[in-house]
C-alpha cells in the first residue's frame, strides 16, 4: 500500500501532504481542457498591427483620467442589475452598455440600507466595494462570485460587481462571454483591459460621491484590472488582490491554461521581448508602482497555481511591499475555498471601516 509517507518520500517534490498539491493541478489542467475545448475554433486572428506601436500611438491617454470620458450615470434595471452607456471611445454592439450587479449591506444601525448606502440624511453612509471578476465568467461562475458579494455585504459593505468588457451581458450573441478579452489580437486584448480599468475608476468616482470609503477586490484578469487602479489612483481605502495577472506576458507563455493561444501569438511573430518595451509599462503592475499604502492592501496567491506563477505574485509583493496570504490552492481551487473568502472580508470589514 502507497502511504503518505511512501509517497512523499517517492516523490519529495510534493511534500508532505500531497492531496492539496494534487487537487490544485488536476483542477486547472481540467480548466484548461474545457478553455481550450470552449474555444476551439472562436479565436480571432491576429490582426497585423503592432501592439508597441499602438501603445506608443497613445501617449498619456493609456489610461484616461476619468473626468476626460464624459457622464457616467448607472440607472437600475432591476433589484439586482443596473446598467450605464460605457463612456469609453469605439465601444460598439453590447459592449458599449455597462453593467453592474448591486449587493445592499446588511444594516448596522440604519433601518434602511439602501438609504444608507446612498447617503439619505440623518443615516450613515455604508463603504462600497467593487469586485472585478475573472476571465470567461459565465453564468454557472455567477455564484461563486455572488456568495463572496454576499459575504462582504453582510459585513455592512456595499458591493458593486460589474462586468469587464466583452464578459456576460456585453457579448455579442453567439459569442462566449469573454473570448474576445483574450485572444490573438493582442491590441484589442491591451485595449479591453484599458476599458475595465477606466471604468472600474470611473464607478468608484461616481461612489465616492455617494459613500464614505472606496474599496476594490478583483481575482486573476479582475486582479489586474484592480492592481491598475492603484497605480494611478491614491484614494482606495482597501485593496484585495487575489491571483493578479502581475505580469501578463508571463501568463501568455508560460501559463499552461493559454497554450492554443500562445502557439498562435507566437506564429503571428510577437515574442516576449515585444512587452519589455516602455511603451507597455503601464500595462504592467510589476512594471508601475502602486499609490497605496500597503496596509490597506491585501494579496491572496495559491502555492499551485499554474495560471498565475507564485513567482510573479513574489515579485509585485516585493515590489510594492506588500505581504502575500499564502494559501494551499491552485487558480480554481481558490476560487472554490470558503476560508480565503472569509480571510479577505475580514480584512475588507477591518480597513474599510477603520
């Protein structure tokens, strides 16, 4: 009989304890299957533009301030959903409405939370939080993300989910939500990830005229979005990132879960040389410095992650100073986990209503 010990000591590269090594890879490899399976056949090609050149192209307006965008107006279409006209230049087709889900606070001390989150006189306002999802959310990840809303809004804290470029509601029909946030076409990938991160600023802009404090959390592609932010922006109250994409071209080749893709990236003559131009820094968190003090700043990573590198999310805690949880998971298998959740909105709880 193979025991733990005679494991281990077969195969020491997977310590002492190998189930939650084993099951954090059998997880992704199986997320990658059904990716690649999801695809297949849906990718876009590359379009023959250089990305260095459109990013230089651009200039300051990278990452347009806000204000420059226009209104931003979110109405409610339903008690759970609200929605806006996407401020962003060249939206077309679903893409250009934004939406959002809205998770009321549980009361602390106000009979009505809705009143409360938006400021009626005579009640306190409740902090709000923007949670930024993953790539290729679709509806049966809609309630992992939901319960972790939940979670911080029984905590009193105002959650606001909305929908990165391309995801849910904003793809075109036929098409699967978020398979042209990630493709060949590696301009309009850099161009999405520009969108989410200027309308993230630009909720938290409108809610910050209606609340006290502004947080944001955001896993993996929403990870990146967030860590964004905070390179330009100096009024979070609490940041959570969890599996940030830290360095994009990392996960483009080297990650296990994109090797259709890469293979096609690297057949259009793009290398990994072409994201060390300067041009591309601001896509970069590893690259760009963060503006918010580390005690307001949390980073959840899986020892086994094979889609974002622990070394990656060592290298932007490093960087940034930050102190990363450490938790036995890989990339789904956190996402999975109760207790990471409970970990972080304490934290969430603890900052914001410090």
């Amino acid at each position: 009989m193979l025991t733990r010990k005679k494991f281990s000591a077969l195969f020491p590269m997977f310590g002492p304890k190998p189930m939650p090594y084993l099951t954090a890879h059998f997880l992704d490899r199986v997320n990658e299957w059904f990716v690649r399976t999801r695809l297949s056949g849906r990718m876009s090609s590359h379009c023959g533009t250089s990305m260095v050149e459109h990013m230089k192209g651009l200039g300051e307006a990278i990452h347009p301030a806000p204000q420059t965008l226009g209104g931003f107006e979110p109405e409610q279409v339903s008690k759970l959903l609200w929605k806006a006209s996407s401020p962003w230049p060249g939206t077309d087709g679903n893409n250009k409405i934004w939406y959002a889900e809205r998770f009321v606070p549980q009361s602390r001390a106000s009979s009505s939370a809705f009143d409360q989150t938006l400021g009626v006189a005579g009640n306190e306002k409740s902090p709000a939080l923007i949670l930024l999802h993953g790539w290729l959310i679709n509806r049966p990840q809609l309630p992992i993300y939901r319960s972790w809303a939940r979670h911080a809004a029984r905590r009193g804290i105002e959650v606001w989910m909305p929908f990165l470029p391309f995801h849910m509601q904003r793809a075109e029909p036929g098409e699967i939500s978020g398979q042209r946030a990630l493709s060949p076409n590696l301009v309009d990938n850099l161009d999405m990830v520009r969108q989410g991160v200027a309308e993230a600023r630009l909720l938290a802009r409108w809610l910050r005229g209606r609340t006290t404090r502004v947080g944001i959390w955001g896993m993996s592609l929403g990870g990146l979005v967030a860590a964004l932010t905070t390179t330009l922006d100096d009024d979070w109250d609490a940041v959570a990132l969890w599996a940030p994409v830290a360095e994009p071209d990392e996960v483009l080749f080297k990650s296990g879960l994109v090797k259709f893709l890469r293979e096609a990236v690297i057949q259009s003559g793009i290398s990994k040389d072409d994201f060390a131009a300067p041009e591309i820094a601001p896509m970069m968190p590893n690259r760009s410095d963060t503006k918010i003090d580390p005690s307001k700043m949390l980073v959840v990573a899986g020892d086994y992650d094979q889609v974002v590198s622990p070394s990656s999310v060592e290298r932007l805690s490093r960087r940034w100073g930050i102190e990363v949880h450490w938790v036995r998971h890989g990339h789904i298998s956190l996402m999975l986990s109760r207790a990471p959740v409970r970990y972080t909105a304490n934290f969430l709880e603890h900052t914001l209503f410090a």
